[in-house]
C-alpha cells in the first residue's frame, strides 16, 4: 500500500476510489481556483463516460463549481479540457495530449493508484497547457 497525501486520501473518500483522471481533474479545479476569486464557473469537455469523466468529480472537489449549485456544465467532447470563468478571466486547462495518451496504455485497475499519486506529485506544466484570457463578457 502507498501512503497517500492527505488531499488524496480525502479524494478518494469522496469519489470512491483513487485513479489518474479524478487527479487530473483535481489539479485542474486547482488552477482554475487559484486564478479566480469569488464567483467561479466551469465548463467540463469530458462527457460522462468513465475513467475520462472522472475529471468532473476531481474538478467539483476542488473547484467548489458543483452541480448542486449549477456552477459546472459537462459537455460531450470526449476531451479532457476544462474551462473557468470569473473575476473578469477566462481559464483555459487541457491535458497534454502525450499524458493522456500515457495514462490511457498504462492504467489498470491494479496501477490506477500508483499512477495518480506520481500524476499529483508533477508539475502543472508537465501536465496541462493552460491558456489565461481577459474577459468581460463572463464572470
Ligand atoms: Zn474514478
């Protein structure tokens, strides 16, 4: 057994299990938090298909953009892209193509934890390219 961050075990509490996709999704709620305070949105491109869609319970945990509160729209791309506006930005985070191309050969049921903790540890360079726009037209 890994001894998980303490982020991580309450992540994995919450969604049930640990795997690559809800920390991507983690991280990326992350960004989007931390560039915008206050009134936040989020757009998620994953569709609802699991692993890929295990983004959104990643984004609502540390985003605080739920669906309880209409704050985060799924649309069905496919795509493992997110978007949040507020505070007059728009961010935009999306997996690198080579990661998620990675994390799809590799990931089993047997090394979906391994995998997430080495995800959560990386930086965020390595795992997104992210795009900051000025916006008035949202948030
Ligand atoms: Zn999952």
């Amino acid at each position: 057994m890994i001894e998980l961050p303490e982020d991580l075990k309450i992540l994995k509490r919450f969604h049930g299990h640990l795997g690559p996709y809800v920390v991507i999704g983690y991280k990326m709620g992350k960004i989007g938090r931390q560039k915008i305070n206050g009134k936040i949105s989020a757009i998620v491109r994953t569709g609802t298909r699991r692993p890929l869609s295990c983004i959104i319970d990643g984004i609502q945990f540390s985003s605080s953009c739920t669906l309880g509160k209409g704050n985060i729209s799924i649309i069905d791309d496919g795509k493992a892209h997110a978007t949040f506006a507020g505070s007059g930005l728009v961010i935009d985070v999306m997996l690198r193509d080579e990661i998620k191309k990675l994390i799809d050969s590799t990931m089993s049921r047997d090394t979906e934890e391994k995998i997430a903790v080495e995800l959560f540890h990386k930086d965020n360079d390595e795992l997104f390219i992210v795009r900051e726009i000025e916006s008035t037209t949202f948030g």
